[in-house]
C-alpha cells in the first residue's frame, strides 16, 4: 500500500510537487491532485492576456496534461470538506479521498461579493475570462475597474494601452488618495499620468460603495481578496484574515503531515501579503520539507526574499519596475519581466528540450516589444 499526498487546489506553490510524481511513485508515494479548475493561469501575465498581447495558451498551465506527463493522477472537483478524524478529503461532487499527507493550495478568491452578472471578481482568474472575451468582442462600451491596487491598476495599463484589442471606456476608482498606495508615489504619480493620457478616469478618495455599478456594461472587482480556504469546510487553527495558520515550515501547527501553502496560508502568523512571489518561492520548499518529512530528517523554515520587488506591465513594450522606494520604467524592464514570467511558465508547459534559455528570452522580449 503506497503513501497518499492529496493536493487540494493546484496553485502555484504545488507545482513543484507535481514534478516529483514519477520519483516519488517508486519511493512508494501516489500523488492526486484535487482542483477545480483543469489549468492554472498565471497571475503575472494575466494583465498582458487582458490587452490582447498574449494568448490562453501562453499563459496557462494544463494541470491535468502536466499530471499526466509526472504520473500525478488528476481528479477535476472542487474540495468542499476535509474531515481530519477521517484523513479524508471530500468534493462538492461526492468524490472522496483518503490522505496520509496532504497539501492545501487553494489560493484566494475576492472578498466583495457581488451577485449581479455584471460584475466580475478578480480572484479566482478563471472569473475573468468571459469578460476578456466581451471586452475584445467590443460588447463592453463602458467598464469599471474598481480597486486601484497593483491587480486593478496593472490591468487599467494593459486594457487601455494603445495596441490593446480592447477599446472600451475605462474608469477605476480607488478609495485612497493615489492609485498603487502600498508602492513609492512617485510610481503612483507615473501610472496616473499614463492612464490619464489614454483617457481613463482615474478616480481616488472615491470608494467603490459610491459608485452606481449601473452606470457601466460591466465592472472588475479587485478591491482585495480572502483566502478560498473559507469555502472549505475544516477545523483546522486560522491566523490573520482568517488564512490557514501554519509553522514556518508550511505545516499545520501540531499537525505534521498537513501542510499549506501560498495566498491561503498565514505562515507563522507573519501573515505575508498574497502575492505569487510568496507562493512560487513555498514550492521549492514545500517539495524539500515533504521529502524531509517521509525521511524523518528536519524541516527547513520558510524564508522570504528580504525584498519582494514587482514589475508592472504597461504593454509588452514598457513595464515598471520597482523594490522599496526604487522606480525605473522602460522598455528593458518589459523586456526582462517577459523573459522572467516565459522562464517560470515553460518550466511547467515545456519539455526540457523545448524551454527557451533565459538568453533567447530575452532576445526573443526585445522582439516581441517592438512588433506590438
Ligand atoms: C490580476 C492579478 C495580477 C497579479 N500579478 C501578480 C504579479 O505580477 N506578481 C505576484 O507576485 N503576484 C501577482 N498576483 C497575485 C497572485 O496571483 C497570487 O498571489 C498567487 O496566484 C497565489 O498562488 P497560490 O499558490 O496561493 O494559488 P493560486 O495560484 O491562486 O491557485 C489556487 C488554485 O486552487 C484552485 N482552487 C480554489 N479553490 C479550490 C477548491 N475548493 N478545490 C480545488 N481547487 C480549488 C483554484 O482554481 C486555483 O487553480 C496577481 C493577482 C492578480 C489578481
């Protein structure tokens, strides 16, 4: 009888677990993967997506293909329970599986629920895409963006820039007194200037709550998010914002062999903002500290980077870049970003053989910024 790891969610941190099921398999490990989306899209190039400069298929990862090719079994179902006296997770469609070890990487959803159809979260990704498909039929003559974060700002750049396929109305609105606010002012005073040029509204000490989302066709809610791990139901201990609590190793306290990861977990109550650097950065680890696990040698502590830097995209041909109170902004740093997300994503979607050198990534963003 092999030892089962049950994956819930196939997020970006589990990944590199996904990769470790044909060595694993003769260790006498089995690996299913439990998600309800069959690919994952990545975050980072979804703005880029939005304007048209990428297409699904460069973007997203096949989570049941990349199974298939590690010996991962794949099952599509929306984890609705985990019944931890049972060892046994289970899905709203009734499929149930029992766990030795399990991994929780469901990542997060919006936190402003809005029924009207009109209205599109930008969590989970996936919510998106029917209107992305609206916005380049042309159907949107109005749209809302509300959340002037980092999520709701990058993709104002990438929809109203001027080789976007998208020529729809734009307005976002943001409650504080500058867009980007957790980022220097002098990248907010920059955005700003680009948007308004392009003739988007840009709205600020203006809340979401004051505007009549019946003014617009349609409306993108990236005004924060919650972790999905709220929509299961558990008993496990919860830190800030109601995330998974966990060590610093990513295991439940007090519970060894249930491990979580990414924008769901609240690792070692530090509670680390949710974004794809902390997830990408766990899966190394993750993948280390379960095979420490089942040697029974000790576990290594999660370690962020000392700086999380972001590169904004603007386009495939101009993107920001920017770490504690540095800005630059240009070609190169779009260039670098293209080169950066291809090197991540093709690691997931690509032979050995076929992935691109970090070198030719480059050659090959320089190409892309001027052919757009
Ligand atoms: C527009 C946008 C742009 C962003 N850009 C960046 C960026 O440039 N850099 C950056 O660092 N971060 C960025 N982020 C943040 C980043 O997306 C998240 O931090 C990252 O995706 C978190 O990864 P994760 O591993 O926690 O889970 P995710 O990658 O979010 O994946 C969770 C998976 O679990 C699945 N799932 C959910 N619930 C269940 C369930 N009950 N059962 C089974 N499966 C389930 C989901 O469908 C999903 O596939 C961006 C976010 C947005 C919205």
């Amino acid at each position: 009888m092999s030892t089962r790891l049950v994956i819930a969610g196939g997020g970006h941190a589990s990944l590199p677990i996904l990769k470790m099921g044909h060595h694993w398999k003769k260790l006498g490990i089995s690996i299913t993967l439990v998600s309800d989306q069959m690919y994952l899209i990545y975050s980072g190039a979804l703005p880029q997506f939005a304007g048209g400069f990428f297409t699904f298929d460069e973007i997203s990862i096949n989570l049941k293909d990349l199974c298939e090719r590690y010996g991962v079994e794949f099952c599509q179902g929306r984890v609705k329970a985990v019944n931890q006296n049972l060892s046994l997770v289970e899905t709203s469609s009734g499929d149930k599986f029992l766990y030795d070890l399990l991994l929780i990487n469901v990542g997060a959803r919006a936190k402003e629920n809005h029924p009207e159809s009109r209205v599109f979260p930008v969590k989970p990704l996936s919510k998106l895409l029917p209107l992305f498909e609206e916005l380049k039929a042309g159907t949107v003559q109005k749209l809302l963006i509300a959340g002037g974060g980092a999520a709701g700002t990058e993709l104002a750049l990438n929809l109203s820039h001027p080789a976007s396929s998208v020529k729809s109305a734009i307005t976002i609105t943001e409650h504080g007194n500058r867009l980007l606010s957790a980022f220097p002012k002098r990248l907010s005073d920059k955005v700003t200037r680009i948007l308004g040029k392009r003739g988007v509204s840009v709205l600020l000490n203006n809340s979401f709550e004051q505007v009549t989302f019946s003014d617009y066709d349609a409306v993108i809610m990236a005004t924060g998010n919650r972790p999905e791990s709220l929509s299961i139901d558990h008993t496990f201990h919860t830190g800030q914002n109601h995330r998974l609590l966990t060590l610093p190793t990513l295991q439940l306290p007090g519970l060894p062999n249930i491990f979580a990861a990414g924008d769901t977990a609240d690792v070692d109550g530090k509670n680390y903002s949710q974004i794809g650097v902390h997830a990408v950065k766990q899966g190394p680890l993750l993948r280390s500290n379960i095979n420490a696990f089942f040697d029974g040698r000790p576990l290594k502590p999660y370690k962020p980077y000392p700086v999380n830097p972001l590169i904004l995209s603007n386009g495939p041909d101009h993107a920001f870049f920017t770490a504690k109170s540095f800005v630059s902004g240009g070609r190169p740093e779009a260039i670098l970003k293209y080169a950066i997300d291809m090197k991540w994503l093709e690691k997931y979607t690509m032979p050995p053989e076929r992935r691109r050198s970090f070198y030719q990534l480059m050659r090959d963003g320089e190409k892309r910024s001027r052919t757009h």
